[in-house]
C-alpha cells in the first residue's frame, strides 16, 4: 500500500508541538493549568476534524504517584534507625519490639513501592491532595451502525522533573536499581532476624556489620531517591516534546488525513483520537477512561494504538510487553500492526518496553508504563507505539531539555503512516467480511 503523507500534515505536527509548549510553559505537569490550557487546545484542533469532540473531566492525586517515594525513603531510614536502636534495651522486651517495628516499616514501604509503581494502583494516593484533570476525547462516525471502535491516543501533560536524570544521566537507572535492590535485600534480612529472634537464635553482633554495611552503601540511592523531584512548581520545568506531545501531534494528524481520505475510514466503524491527562501521574487518565467507559469498549471490541515518546524515525518499535507491570498487550493487535507495517513499507520491531537487550531488559523493570497498560489490564484489546533511541534518551527524558529539536524528522511521519496503514487494513477486513 502506497501512502504519502503531505508536506502539509507533515509540517502541522511540528507546528502544533511547538505551539502547545509555547502557549503552555514552562511545563503541562498533571492536574496544572498548563495542562488544561493544552487541552482546550487539542479540543479546538480536534473540533475542525471530528465530528463530535469533548473535554471529560476527572480527579485524582497527582502528587502520590512519585510523592510515595519519600514515603518510602522515610520507611526504609526509620526501619534501619530502629535495628541499630535495639542495643539501647530501654525496657523488657526491647529487641523484640524494635526488630519487629523494623520488619514492620520494611514491609509497608514495599507494598506501597509494589502498589504504586510495580502495579498502578491508587494505593495511599487518599494520603495527596485531590486535584482535577481531564481527557480529550473526539469522535469519527461511520457511515453505518457502530461495531467495532478503533482508538488512537497519547497524552498531553508533561512529566515532573527528573532531578536525578538531569544531573546524572547514566547514574540514574544504576542509583534506582541500587536503591530498589537495597529495600528488596534489607526487607528479606529483617524478615530474617525476626524469624531467628522468635526461636531465640539471633545475635545482634552477627548482623550489625551487614547491616551498617548496607545501610552506607545505600546512603546515596537514598538520599538522591528522596530529592528524586521538586516540590510543588519547582518541578513544573519539562516541555514534552518527545514525552509526548510528540503522540498527541499524530493523533491530531490521524484526523486531519482521515477528513480528507474518509473513503478508507471503515464504515462500521468509529475512530476516536484521545489525548489523556494524568499519563506522569501513574496512567490516572487512562485508567478513568477505561472504567467510565468500559461497557461500550466490550461492546464494540474496542482496539486502543496509544503512542508514547515518538523521538527516533529508525527505531519504530511495537511494544507487546510492559516488564514494570508485567503487562502483556494484544497479540491480535500486534500481528496486525506488523502486517500493515510491511505493507505500508515501514520498519518496525517487536519489543518489550525499554528493549530487548540484557541491559535493556533490566533498564526495563524500572521504565513504568504507558497508557496502553489500563486498556490492556481491563481486558481491552491494546498496544503501544514507541520511537525512542535509548542511547539519547538519557539525555533528554523528563528534563527541560525535552524539546522539539530532539525530535527526528521523518520519525513522526512514519509513525502517522503506521496508523493510517492500520486503519486501512481494518478497511481491507472488514469489507472482507
């Protein structure tokens, strides 16, 4: 299939990235009124190609999505005080209770990183302040009844800062594993001597040296962890333009093609371009859209493409899998999106996020997840397109160098094409049918 995406459409999306972060500084971090004045935006633009567009508001805790962190650092700093406190024997029993509030502080800080992070559940988000956000959502409707319900969608706010990154660039995904590996080991060693000391088998002296040991190396996992974003404004700071303003400018374009080629829209079916909020606040966009509208998503075999982070045109990767979450998406969907990749003439690869190297693979568990993920996990047919040079990224991922010259030309269009050739391959099956 021959496709041709004009130097029009071409030139709209890098206007529209540039426009939203202009109109919208210094950053569009979630719930902020950069963020809904970016949304009134893609509204507007939507509203020239789509035949129904809304705004859907929500709230959530924007803040305990990356705010558990310092809960956590605080729990884990407690749980090591409390070990090295147990010489001190106050009153009876003081070792017992002191190893036992270590263990305690250990395993709270692992469930809400489990909960948070390694799942996407709103576990102390009631702890953060309640802020409201909101979703883009337009609607393309077909000549004929709904059947089917073909997503495209990105999300337009930006991430908090990452001050680590900024400063550390390769140092940070080392002082994150360091980090998490400290908590994992400190955890199973505290479970450990809580074990040993109900069956009267533990000394003191026979730990302290590994745990004074561990605690020191951890020191700077910990200390940069805890300052791992600013308070407030301060971290307001990032333009997105790969991370993803970069999505949001394809599915703007998706419409602006479609209302000019409808005849390859398929005629029982309803395209819908979504731009999430709330993608850097833990999915929170994606996951209240999915639920609001979760009976109709079943109902009609809804299909979601999301696009994350479109930066490098050579390295066009189709993610089937999420490592942090461990979610797997649509093998339907992906073998579809492969076969339209072929016939548009586009390369791709099959991926897990953040790779499929050995490095990368480990890179992966720390990388969260993307708005695909809520679709996938509700048991929505769901993938996610990334375009990222994992060798530049480092220099750019949530920090304020994230602009629209670190977006490769040629990478947005292929993208585009992947959608459109997607959409015409629905065409192509549905009118086989």
């Amino acid at each position: 299939m021959e496709l041709n995406i004009s130097k029009e459409n071409s030139d709209y999306m890098y206007e529209i990235i540039n426009r939203i972060i202009k109109e919208c500084e210094p950053g569009r971090m979630p719930c902020s009124s950069q963020e809904a004045k970016a949304a009134e935006i893609i509204k507007k633009e939507l509203e020239k190609t789509c035949d129904d567009v809304a705004i859907e508001p929500f709230s959530c805790n924007p803040r305990a999505f990356l705010g558990y962190i310092k809960i956590d650092i605080s729990l884990v700093l407690a749980s090591f005080f409390a070990f090295f406190l147990i010489p001190l024997n106050l009153t009876n029993y003081w070792g017992y209770l002191m190893t036992f509030l270590s263990f305690s502080l250990n395993l709270i800080s692992f469930l809400i990183l489990w909960n948070e992070f390694f799942n996407y559940r709103e576990f102390i988000d009631p702890l953060f302040k309640s802020k409201n956000s909101q979703n883009v959502v337009g609607r393309i409707y077909p000549k004929e009844e709904v059947k089917k319900i073909l997503i495209f969608s990105g999300h337009h706010d930006s991430a908090l800062e990452f001050n680590l990154l900024t400063r550390l660039k390769l140092g940070y995904p080392i002082l994150i594993l360091l980090g998490i590996g400290i908590m994992i080991i400190w955890l199973v060693t505290s479970l450990i001597i809580v074990l040993l000391i109900l069956v009267n088998l533990f000394f003191y002296e026979l730990f302290i040296i590994f745990i004074l040991t561990l605690f020191i190396i951890g020191i700077p996992a910990f200390l940069g962890l805890f300052f791992f974003v600013s308070f407030g404004e301060k971290a307001n700071t990032v333009p997105g333009a790969v991370d993803n303003l970069s999505a949001v400018a394809i599915v703007l374009a998706i419409g602006k093609y479609l209302s000019s080629h409808k005849d390859i829209v398929p005629k029982n079916t309803e395209i819908r371009l979504i731009s999430f909020g709330c993608e850097e606040a833990g999915l929170r966009g994606a996951f209240r859209y999915v639920s609001a509208h979760f009976n109709e998503l079943k109902k009609y075999d809804a299909e979601c493409v999301n696009m994350d982070a479109i930066q490098s045109k050579n390295n066009v990767s189709i993610i089937d899998f999420e490592p942090s979450t461990r979610t797997k998406h649509s093998d339907v969907m992906v073998r579809k999106l492969t076969e339209a990749a072929k016939s548009a003439k586009i390369k791709v690869n099959e991926s897990a996020l953040g790779g499929s190297g050995k490095i990368e693979k480990i890179i992966g568990q720390i990388t969260g997840g993307t708005d695909a993920t809520a679709f996938s996990k509700a048991g929505i047919k769901a993938l996610n397109i990334s375009a990222m040079n994992l060798k530049e990224m480092l220099q750019f991922y949530h920090q304020p160098t994230d602009t629209i010259d670190k977006i490769e030309h040629g990478s947005l269009e292929a993208v585009l094409k992947l959608c459109i050739a997607y959409i015409a391959s629905t065409f192509i099956d549905n009118k086989q049918k």
